[in-house]
C-alpha cells in the first residue's frame, strides 16, 4: 500500500493527473467494498480524475467527480493514512462550486507524512511502481520496464555492487526529459541480463 500510494502522490504532483490513478488503481481493485482503505483510494482516484477534467476544461466531468470523490472521503480522518485529505476534501468542495477554479490557480498539491512528494523523493521500491505506471502512460516497452524494475529489486536486495538497474530505474522515473534516453539503455541493459540468464538456462537441470 504504501509504496504504491507514494508512487501516485509522487506522479500527481509532477503533473501526472491522468497518470497518478494507475498507481493506486491495481490496490484498491484488491480491497474490499466499503472498507476505509477502499474509499481512501477511491477518493484519491476520483480526485485525480477531477484535477484532470477541469485542467482539460471538462467543466461537467471536473465537478461530477469532485462531488463524488468528497463522498468517498467525507468520513476518513484529516490525515488518513498520512495524506492531506481534509485539505482535499476542501479542494473538491471550491472545485465542485466553481469548475474553472483551475483557470487561475495550480491544483492543490498532495502530502504524504507532511511532505509534499516528487519522484526524486521516492525510495526504490516506490520508484519501480512509477516506472511502470509512466511506462504504461507514455508508450515504452511495460515488460521492458518491469522487468528492469525487477531486476533492481534483486540486485538491490543482493547487494550487488554497479548494477545499472538500480540508477536507471530511478533515472526513468526522475528525468522526464531524457526518459526516452534512458528508456533505450534499460532496454540494452535487460537484452543482455537476459542473454546471460538464457545462456545458463538448464546447464544444471
């Protein structure tokens, strides 16, 4: 939960509106129905749809939502799970009044345990959630990034030393504008791990 819900405040904040939901969405198909959980990132999903409507100028879709994701929240307490929501649920409440509030303001931004978070702020298991939410987002290779984020996880958990995951990772996830650079050289990377594991595939079998 925590990992996932990092990786969608992170996104959210760095402008991803469309993006942040994909984050938290997998998780809260897991929840039960009408746990406080659920309506957490419920609420955070509908927000996030919200910001994204009225930044398109769907003043319709922008304030339906706002209305809706409150409901979800209205009953959580002012820092569920260490989010911002009684911030939030003020937010939806001027947006669902006036759908071109966004006109002349930023949407307000989300806090997790106080800080307001971005990617480079996300540890490694927070970053490979992003790094495969974005390569959904954007278009690159998902397997290719998953796999790469996987290949992180365990040389970080191993302890390998110069493993060109692990700053790659947190490269594509951090560096929008190089992300397609970036892109390439975790793509070349996981070709070779994955010659060297076909290679050793069975010898021992």
């Amino acid at each position: 939960m925590d990992a996932h819900l990092r990786a969608g405040v992170a996104i959210y904040n760095a402008g991803g509106y469309h993006a942040a939901h994909d984050a938290w969405e997998d998780h809260w198909l897991d929840l039960e129905s009408g746990t406080a959980d659920e309506r957490f990132l419920h609420g955070l999903i509908q927000f996030t749809a919200a910001v994204y409507h009225a930044t398109e100028g769907n003043d319709s879709g922008a304030t339906g939502l706002a209305e809706s994701a409150r409901e979800y929240l209205a009953d959580l307490s002012d820092d569920y799970r260490g989010v911002n929501v009684a911030e939030v649920r003020e937010f939806l409440a001027a947006l669902a009044a006036d759908p071109a509030l966004l006109d002349d303001r930023d949407p307000l931004s989300l806090r997790h345990g106080g800080q307001r978070l971005t990617p480079e702020d996300l540890d490694l298991e927070a970053t490979c959630v992003a790094a495969a939410v974005l390569a959904e987002e954007e278009g690159y290779d998902e397997e290719t990034v998953e796999r790469a984020a996987a290949y992180a996880r365990a040389d970080a958990e191993g302890g390998a030393t110069g493993s060109p995951f692990v700053p790659l990772v947190f490269d594509f996830v951090r560096d929008a504008d190089n992300r397609g650079i970036i892109f390439q050289r975790l793509s070349e990377h996981v070709a070779r791990r994955r010659s060297r594991e076909d290679d050793v595939s069975g010898l021992f079998e």
